[in-house]
C-alpha cells in the first residue's frame, strides 16, 4: 500500500516492486486466507445478504481448479468467465490464475456472436458460467459450459502456480473504431500496476472501514481491475449487487444496505444521480473515469456527497494511469488528474517528442499494468507504440503536471480550421437545466470539412423543440465559445454508451454521415 505523503515525494520515492514469482490468486485470496481467513472478502446483495470468506472463497477456487484440471486445462490455456458480480465470479478467476491458465472476462449481455468472435479469437474451449450463460453458450460450437454450482467439484488444496509477472494471466476485449474486438493480453502483474492508482482515487483506499462497490460489470477491467481485484487484495470488502437497472434508487439502496463507503461511479451514472438531485452522503471517497467529468459535476458532487469526485483516467491497455486524489491535491478544472505514482505520461507529436500543447497522450514503457500485447496481432501491438511511448489514442495537453483530457484522435472536431474537443461542448451543455446527458461529434460538411452536431437527452418533462435546441445553441456561445457551438441539435430518447458510460462516438458519427449523404 502506499503511504501518506505529499504527492511530489510519493511519485520521486516510488519504485514498481515486482517480484520474480508473482501470481494474482496469491494476491487476491491465498495470502489473506492464510492471514485472516474469516475476514470478509465479499458481500453479495442480489438476494439475501450473502458474505463470503477469504477462507471460503480460496475453498470455492480450489475446488473449480481442481476440476478444471481434471478438464484437462493447463498452464497457458484461456478459458472464459461468464458471470455477473458474484463469489463465484471472483473464485472462477482465482481458480484459473492458480492453474497459470488466462482468464478471459465476458459480458452477459453478450449475444451469441460476440461471444462466438471473442471465445473463437481465444481459442477457450471452456467458459465458467451460470445458469443463464448455457443457452447462450449452447450455440457456440467447441465450447463447453461450467456451471461450478452445478458441478461435482473435488475437496482438496490447490497451490497457486509458480507463475512470473510477465506470465499470462488475463485476456481482455477491446473493441476499437475499427474492425473486430482485440484481446488485450496481461500479465500476473497486472494488478500491482492497477494498486497505486485505485488507492489515490479512492483518497488511500484501505483505510478502516472502508468498503468497496461500482455498478460497473465485473467483465470490463473497471469493474475487475478498478474495484473487485484491488478491493480483494487491500483487504477491503467489495459488495456485488447485479441491478438490472441503475437508478438512483438502487443505488441509494445498495450502499446502504453494504456499507458502502467507497464507490466507483461511471459518468453515465453520476449524470443520472445529478439529474434526480440524490444526495448520497456517508461515503469516504467517489471516483469516476470513461470520460471527463468537467466542473459542473464536480460542484454538485460536493453537495450530494460531501466530498470531491476524484477522476481517474486509462485504458484496457494500460490502466490507472492518471488520477485526482482529494486527499493529496487540489482538482483543476478540466483536468482530469496528475499521473500515478509509478507511471510517466508524454502529450507528444508524431515523432515522439513532448509538445507543449495538444498532442498525443502517451504512457511511458515499463509500467506495470502495460499490456503484454495484444493476443496473436503483433503488428497491431506494434502500432500502439511509438519509440519508448504507448499510443493511447487520446488527445491532450499537460498543463503544470495536470492532464487535460482533449478527446479521442478520432472524435476530436476539426470545423473551419479549428479542432474543437467534443467533451468540453458537452460539459458545458450539461450545465443546462433542461439537458439530462449528451453526445457530441463532428458532422461532415463540404464547406467546413465537418460541423459541430449536439445529439441531446433532456430531462423528464421537458419539451424538446426547436426552440430549447436554439436557447443550447445560445448556451454554449455564451459560455464556452463562437466556434465551439453547435450548429445542429437534435433531440434523442438515449444516447448508445458502453457499459462502462462512455458515450459510443463512432455510432453517433454514423448517424450523422448518414443524415449528411441522405
């Protein structure tokens, strides 16, 4: 864990301590069930109140290991995880860690060819699943469903594999602005590199008392690497609530009922608490990440919870890499926070040399949550890098050690000589009372090479009409800038966002190349 000190001397004394044996299921389980094996690892509130054992859960991964390998599965092989937040879910990554097998996160809103492409890219001949996850599973040739509830599952221990850190341990899918979704491929240390960076987010996570919850799916490294590993390894409860839906109301609950006191909110969620003004007071710390937040949010997130919402920035590649920390420093306004302990983030050109504006947010070689590649596409892992530098392919500028996030290289508008970042249009337009949430992207224009088009979700009750789409026009020239507003508004019922809360740009682009060649 990292100690209390001034940010300045926990990034000059911090050194990545990786040792030469290092495996996960050690990390998130064994070594706590042998400490402490009544502490209580997680906290299940989809039915009655469930509490899990570190000493039960290292039960749980032994017998699915166990099995596994009567299965036949073996150091290196890939087998997937098809659970919502569940023991079962964390035990089934733990048992396959232990075998040196990789485990491969999957969504349960996953079809049957998503879940075809990705098992198939993977070469996984086995998924751990639930009962749900069979009939989907059914229709995908060479695979084979485990139900670990269902199953005779054997007694006995289960030593985790003597595996290294650049040994393979998790496959993550990415999907990109362009053609099928790529595994990501981590190694076992993966989570010491996601540690410093969920701690500052979380004003020092591990404090007493401290308990862990996100609606995030644990199949996205959010979920997984954001709140449920890290939360197992410090020691901290980590509740799993599956929602069918998120409301504010849910939300309230959920927290209440598991005491919750530190949350990973994605933006989608927090604009929706803000929309319904739900206060939620008694939590320690908020983070968010998937996009920037801007001071808007910030504001009320101090009235709702009492406290200030630390933002923290990465990706499935290379994750945790930035973040706010209430406890160390100040936030700034449009930025997102200040590079993790342990990680050295460029804004570069195309050569790789630091520019002093806009340019190419980059990650520096040799951080531990790097990504070992991408699974069976070296050419595209060698794309993302530059020289020493991994692409994130994120626009930006570093302003006195703050990063500002400007916008995807691809979504970043370029109108009538300006580039223009979707994200500050939309921080400003939700600052109107009339706007619930909002995606913004460049249209095609032949005059202007593209034109600024806001696509909108109002609030319950409010009447979307020509003219609330001129009094935004008017909000955002008058509060941002001329070139900056935009010049078509149109009124949707939702707007398509990843389930992490990232607005899905490249769908609303499609929409509006095809409102512009229609």
């Amino acid at each position: 864990m990292l100690t209390r000190a001034p940010y300045d001397a926990l990034c000059r004394g911090f050194r990545w301590q990786i040792p030469a044996r290092l495996n996960m299921a050690a990390q998130v389980c064994d070594d706590w069930a042998e400490r402490d094996p009544d502490r209580v690892a997680i906290v299940d509130l989809t039915g009655p109140r469930r509490e899990t054992t570190y000493g039960a859960l290292r039960g749980m991964a032994d017998a699915l290991a166990l099995h596994l390998a009567d299965l036949g599965v073996q150091r290196g092989d890939r087998v997937g995880v098809l659970r919502s937040q569940d023991a079962w879910c964390a035990a089934a990554h733990v048992a396959i860690w232990k075998l040196g097998a990789v485990s491969i996160p999957l969504f349960k809103l996953f079809q049957t060819d998503a879940l075809r492409t990705r098992l198939a890219d993977a070469g996984a001949r086995i998924v751990v699943t639930d009962a749900d996850g069979v009939a989907l599973l059914g229709q995908v040739p060479d695979v084979a469903a485990l139900v670990p509830e269902k199953a005779a599952l054997p007694e006995g221990r289960m030593a985790p594999a003597a595996t290294g850190p650049e040994e393979a341990a998790v496959l993550i899918y990415t999907s990109g602005t362009t053609g099928s979704p790529k595994g990501a491929l981590h190694g076992h240390r993966m989570l010491l590199g996601h540690l410093p960076g969920v701690e500052i987010s979380h004003d020092f996570l591990g404090q007493p008392g401290d308990c862990l919850w996100t609606p995030a799916d644990w199949a996205w490294i959010g979920g997984l690497f954001d709140v449920l590993m890290p939360g197992l390894a410090l020691g901290v409860p980590v509740v799993a609530a599956r929602l069918p839906k998120f409301t504010p109301d849910t939300c309230a609950r959920v927290l209440r009922e598991g005491g919750v006191r530190n949350v990973f909110l994605p933006p989608t969620a927090l604009r929706m608490l803000k929309a319904a003004d739900c206060a939620l007071p008694g939590l320690r710390s908020v983070a968010s990440g998937g996009e920037p937040l801007g001071p808007e949010m910030l504001d009320w997130g101090r009235r709702a919870f009492g406290l200030t919402i630390n933002e923290f920035y990465g990706q499935t590649e290379c994750n945790m890499v930035a973040s706010a920390c209430g406890a160390l420093f100040e936030p700034r306004p449009g930025a997102i926070g200040r590079p993790v302990p342990g990680f050295e983030i460029g804004v570069i050109d195309g050569q790789g040399h630091a520019v002093a504006g806009e340019g190419d947010i980059a990650i520096r070689r040799g951080a531990a949550s790097m990504m070992l590649g991408y699974w069976g596409r070296p050419d595209a892992t060698a794309e993302k890098f530059r020289g020493d530098w991994m692409l994130t392919g994120d626009r930006g500028v570093l302003e006195d050690g703050y990063l500002r996030f400007v916008g995807r290289e691809d979504d970043v508008i370029t109108s009538a000589g300006y580039r223009i970042g979707p994200a500050e249009i939309e921080d400003c337009l939700l600052t109107h009372p009339a706007v619930a949430t909002v995606g913004v992207i460049g249209k095609p224009c032949a005059l202007r090479t593209e034109i600024v088009k806001a696509y909108v979700v109002v609030k319950p009750g409010v009447a979307a009409t020509e003219g609330l789409a001129a009094d935004l026009q008017a909000h955002v020239k008058a509060r941002l800038a001329m070139h900056c507003y935009p010049r078509e508004v149109a009124f949707l019922e939702s707007l398509p966002m990843t389930v992490t809360g990232k607005v899905i740009r490249r769908a609303l682009k499609a929409r509006a190349a095809g409102e512009a060649g229609s």
